[in-house]
C-alpha cells in the first residue's frame, strides 16, 4: 500500500495523538528572493525538502528554518512566518533570523568545519575555533527559543534534523520534558577510537 495524502493524514491522527508536528532543520523547503523587482518563492533542490514537504503538506504543523533568502523577511510576518507551500499553503513557515556572523560560526565553523570532518572521518584535522561554538551555541538557543514559542505550551513532536542542533534536543527536554524529541543526523557518527586522538 503505498502512501496517500490521506494514509498520511490518518497515521498524524493517530500515531500523534494530537500532538503538533515541529520539524527543524537549518533548510527552508521555500526561499522567496528578489528577481527583477518582484518577490518570486523557489523550492530548494535537496532530499530532506523533497522528503519533508509532503508530509508536512499533508500533516500540517511547523517548519523551523534559517531564513535565507533574501526576500524572505518580505514575505513573512513580524514573527518569521508564512505560510507554505505559497501557493496552497498547508502548514507554518517558521524563519529564524542569524547574523552573518552567527551563520559563518554556527554553520560554517562548527557544523561544518568540526563535526562534519569529525564524523566522516576525513583526512583534513577538525578545525575547532571557540568562537564557532559561541556561535554554535546561540544559534541553538534561538532554534529552541523558535520551536518552544510555536509548540505554544500544548502537545508536539519534534524532528530535529542533523549535526547542525546537537544541542537542541537537550535544550527542549529541559524546557518542556513532554515534548517528544527526535533527532536525525544525516551523517556518520564516528566510532570510538576517533575519540581517542
């Protein structure tokens, strides 16, 4: 049996009992941007938008993202969300806003420059720059900041997606312990002995 819009609907109702749908991950399934003037909203080319947006679609809930795009403020309301997809919008948008400096530490610097060389294993050495985890760190704190303000004290479920919110599943259990938290690292995780080193 394959799935359904419906068959997706009915297992939301019934495996969550409720609960509001939260994923969180540091990619927008739609980024609005300027071209000639105008807003216009693409869909980002990747496999968790592509795997995501249609159950989101068919669960409704709330997507947490970094907003990138540059039109994205514009489209938006005063608290970082729109609804989505644009055209037929099915769930919330929830954009966070990062300072260049905030994304250059959090995203290219830690996430990208530590963890990710860390967990596959590479021939280049981790870079580790403590400022990157200052960065790091407030970027998690706003994403939990983000994701306890739309969880709005109720029943949620959270799917925190990859090494980029290792911090965020703690951060949420210590606000609110009954929210389900999930987390998914779209990479390896290195075995012990990278531990030795």
């Amino acid at each position: 049996m394959g799935w359904t819009k419906e068959r997706l609907q009915e297992v939301a109702r019934t495996r969550l009992g409720g609960a509001k749908l939260i994923v969180v991950a540091n990619r927008e399934p739609y980024i609005h941007r300027y071209k000639g003037g105008a807003v216009e909203w693409i869909r980002p080319a990747g496999g968790l938008t592509t795997a995501l947006d249609p159950v989101m679609q068919a669960c409704g809930g709330v997507w947490v993202a970094h907003g990138s795009g540059d039109a994205d403020r514009a489209a938006a309301d005063a608290s970082g969300r729109v609804g989505v997809p644009p055209d037929d919008p099915s769930y919330v948008l929830r954009r966070v806003w990062l300072s260049g400096e905030d994304e250059d530490g959090y995203y290219y610097g830690l996430a990208n420059s530590t963890l990710w060389p860390l967990c596959h294993q590479v021939f280049a050495r981790p870079v580790f720059d403590p400022t990157h985890w200052e960065a790091y760190r407030r970027v998690n704190d706003a994403f939990a900041a983000a994701v306890l303000e739309e969880a709005h004290g109720g029943p949620a479920m959270v799917f925190v997606q990859d090494y980029h919110f290792a911090l965020l599943p703690r951060l949420l259990k210590a606000a609110r312990p009954d929210l389900v938290v999930a987390q998914f690292w779209h990479i390896p995780w290195p075995n012990f002995e990278k531990f030795l080193v």
